[in-house]
C-alpha cells in the first residue's frame, strides 16, 4: 500500500510541477488543445494544488505541510496576478487574504503542536 501511495504522490506532484511550468504543453498532450487565456493562471493553481497534494499524501507524513505549501503559494501566485497579471476579479483580494490567513494559522498551529 505504501508503495502505491508514494506512486501515487510523486505522479500528481509531477504532474503539478509540469502544470506550472509548461500549462500549455500539459493542456495539449492531455487534452489534446493548448490552454490560452484565463485557462493558463488557473491550470498553474491546478498545479500548485497537486504537488501539495503529492506532498500531504507522502507515506508517513501528516496532511500540515501539504496545506502549508498550498496555502502559502495560492497566496503568492494570487497576489502575483492581482499586481503583475493584470487580473482582478471580485474575489480575487478576499482569496488571497483569506489564504494569507490559513497560511498563518497553519503555521501557529504547526509551531504549536511542535512545543507539545
């Protein structure tokens, strides 16, 4: 079992990882277009959502790092596309502050039960 979950976890991390580096290519190997437009930031937040997937789905370890990682990097990318992607949909600010506060609180709750 451990075997097919750590296969499991290094496949979605690298698909993630393709997802953020080539969306386009991933777009068109798999679903046999390439991805423009709005398709790109949202399969890049796909990506970012696989390879913590991979990471809280490791053999052995607690699902904390995986939403860590998540959370700080939706927070990031968001906030990258509010300032330098030129996108700005309503909720795009209440997303990156709402992620900006699970990122906190996962961090004080990760220090927390470390002091235990």
């Amino acid at each position: 079992m451990k075997g097919a979950l750590a296969f499991a976890a290094i496949s979605e991390a690298a698909t993630g990882l393709a997802l953020l580096i080539a969306p386009s290519l991933v777009g068109q190997l798999l679903l046999g277009e390439q991805l423009s437009g709005v398709a790109t930031p949202l399969a890049r937040v796909a990506g970012i959502a696989l390879i913590a997937l991979g990471i809280a789905c490791w053999p052995g370890w607690l699902p904390l790092p995986g939403m860590l990682i998540y959370n700080g990097a939706i927070t990031l990318y968001l906030a990258y596309l509010g300032f330098a992607g030129g996108l700005s949909g309503v909720l795009l600010w209440p997303a990156v502050v709402l992620h900006l506060i699970l990122t906190t609180l996962l961090m004080r709750g990760g220090s927390q039960s470390r002091d235990r």
